[in-house]
C-alpha cells in the first residue's frame, strides 16, 4: 500500500467496495466506473476515487477501474483471502442458521465444513458437511485458519483441539470465558449486547428529538 496511514473509515469502506467488486465479476462485468460503482454501494464517486488512491493509481480518466485487477490488487495489498475456508463447530439452531447463510457475501469465503458431537446433526445440512467433532484433527481443510465457535459444552477443551489444528482466529458466539495462546484472536460475537446498546442509542436520541 502506497501510503500505509490510510484512515480508519476507508479502511470501513473497502469490504464495501469488495463486495460489490465480487458480485459484479461474478455477474461479467469487467469494467467499472467510479460513477457507475457508486451506485451499487451508495458512497460518492469523490470518496471512491479518494479511497482507491491509497492503493496505487488504480484507474485511467475515461476507462474506469478493471474489476479483475481491483480484487487482485485488494487480495494482494491488504493480504485478504477471499477463499478463505472456515470452519464451524456447533451445527445446533446457530450454526445451521450460518450455514445455510455461507458465501459471505463475496468477501471472506465460505464454510468449508462443520462439526458436532451430536451424531443426529452430522451429515450434509445446506451443502456443508458436518462431521463428528472427533474427526476434526482428520476432516480440518488443509491451511485452516477461521473457526466459528457456537457450542454451548467443553468450550474450553474444543478450542485447544482447534488451537492443536492451526486455528489461528475464532468467532466466538459461546459467551463462555476460555483462554488461547498468543498469536490467537478472538472475536466475540454478543447479540444481546449489541441490541442493548441499540435500544439505550435509540433511546437517547428520542430524548433529545422530545426536548
């Protein structure tokens, strides 16, 4: 990346133009516009073209921007997979919701396969295959990084399994204190948080608009 103090909200925006990067290229579309780009992610052709600059002189004045050669420069540049194969633990009501969900939208990649210690729930649920939880060290991708925890039970002991497996980064939706290595990250996933913080958000501004 050319100037490497890109600034956080164009940091925000690029997933953004990577979705629709990837949706359009998977529709055909080989060249695009910054005016004709705007319109599918509603942010102003300016600010596009201000956001592509931090990458390099990404397009020509009159021809637009090669869809093909935005992705690869963003999968280069900003070290993105976007095949990245995930993984999942937890095939209960949670976890099949994910993956009958799956493809991410054209930005990360897909869940690769799943895993449960329930036999009743292995097999193939929307396209994924899920596996015994004790195959996992056997059944793991080749080059696995991302798991997605949504178990409720032997938290602690499944992520050091994972952890042993190469599992570098875990989206935690368990709710549930473990420990990991350095050099591991956690994201945790806390929906009742998030609406909370919405409603006393919501709240305030009604507030406000009543004084």
């Amino acid at each position: 990346m050319q100037n490497r103090n890109v600034p956080k909200a164009t940091l925000q925006r690029y997933p953004v133009y990577l979705k629709a990067l990837r949706k359009l290229q998977k529709n055909g579309v080989e060249r695009i516009m910054s005016k004709e780009l705007s319109s599918f992610v509603d942010i102003e052709p300016t600010t596009i073209r201000r956001d592509f600059s931090f990458l390099g002189n990404l397009g020509k004045q009159g021809y637009g921007y090669d869809v093909d050669k935005l992705i690869e420069i963003f999968n280069s540049q900003l070290g993105v997979d976007f095949d990245e194969k995930i993984i999942l633990v937890g095939a209960g009501n949670l976890g099949r919701a994910l993956m009958n969900y799956n493809k991410w939208n054209y930005v990360v990649g897909e869940i690769a396969c799943a895993f449960d210690v329930d036999p009743k729930k292995c097999g193939t649920q929307f396209g994924v295959e899920v596996y015994p939880v004790s195959e996992l060290e056997n059944k793991i991708p080749e080059g696995c990084r991302i798991a997605i925890l949504t178990i409720s039970h032997d938290v602690q002991e499944t992520v050091d399994k994972l952890v042993q497996c190469g599992i570098s980064g875990i989206v935690d939706f368990t709710h549930q204190h473990f420990l990991v290595p350095k050099g591991v990250v956690i994201k945790s996933i806390d929906v009742v948080s998030s609406i909370q913080e919405l409603v006393f958000i919501t709240n305030s501004l009604e507030t406000k608009t009543q004084k």
